[in-house]
C-alpha cells in the first residue's frame, strides 16, 4: 500500500491539523492504534476520509499521539501534501 505518512507526535485535544494535498486523496487522522491497524490492513478508525479540495482541517478529538495517512485510494500518480497544526 502506498501511502504518505506524516507522525504528528502527542496532540492535545482540540488542535486543529491542517493538510494540504494538490489533488483528490483520502486524508486520515489516526491515533498511534489506529494507524498501525491501518497499516497492516486491519479494520481501523479514523477521522476525515475523501478529500476533493484543500486545505482539511481536522481537530483532534483526544489528546494521544496522532498520525496523517494521505493515500489516492487505488489511484495512480503521487500526491505532494504539508501538514501543519494550528491552534
């Protein structure tokens, strides 16, 4: 699976992460379980999902170590991305 990952570190609950992707891609927050699930290709939670603009803004629904997967869902070609987290 490819895939780009980005490991946002512990996040307070309430931060808002903001990813920029120049085209279609799904864009996923994981916490560190989740994203390992993800991963290996088990069943897995996340937030976000189908994103057809940019920017996303997704707020962290609990304070944990946070990871963005950002994958074109079986499409082919690259995707450049940047994430940041705002107040």
């Amino acid at each position: 699976m490819n895939f780009v990952h980005y490991n946002l570190g512990f996040l307070q609950q309430g931060r808002i992460v903001r990813i920029d992707i120049d085209r279609q891609a799904n864009v996923l927050l994981l916490d560190a379980l989740n994203f390992n699930h993800y991963r290996n290709r088990q069943r897995y939670r996340y937030h976000g999902g189908h994103a057809r603009s940019s920017p996303i803004d997704l707020r962290v629904p609990a304070s944990a170590n946070w990871h963005v997967a950002i994958d074109t869902g079986g499409r082919t070609g690259q995707i450049r991305s940047a994430v940041s987290i705002l107040e």
